[in-house]
C-alpha cells in the first residue's frame, strides 16, 4: 500500500489536532544533538547574562574609581 498525497494531508491535520503526537513525532525524527539543542541555548543565555551583569559591575567600579 502506498502512502498517497491524501494520506499525507491526513497526517498533517492529525498532528495538527495531536500536539502530544507532534511531541512524539518530533522525538523520532530529531537527533539526539537537535533535540539537547534548546537546554543548551538556555544554558548560554544563562552563562552570558551571568558574565554581563560581571562585566557590568566592573566597569562600573571602574569608572566609579576614576570619577
């Protein structure tokens, strides 16, 4: 049986219906690597607001020090 353009379009309105199917979906086709990708983005957001708010508070002693 082949999987028609039909079927296809079927598919897609079920996933659409289905959040929790697209989740699962999702899981199958993403690798390992992709799927890791959204914990490691928020990690570094984390890691460059951390070094922001030190380089922020450097400065600003420094240039407190010097005025």
């Amino acid at each position: 049986m082949a999987f028609t353009v039909e079927d296809f379009q079927d598919l897609l309105a079920l996933l659409r219906e289905h959040p929790d199917w697209r989740q699962q979906l999702w899981a199958l086709l993403a690798s390992e690597e992709l799927l890791r990708l959204p914990g490691e983005v928020k990690a570094s957001r984390e890691e460059l607001r951390v070094f922001r708010d030190e380089v922020s508070a450097a400065f600003r002693k420094e240039t407190e020090e010097r005025f």
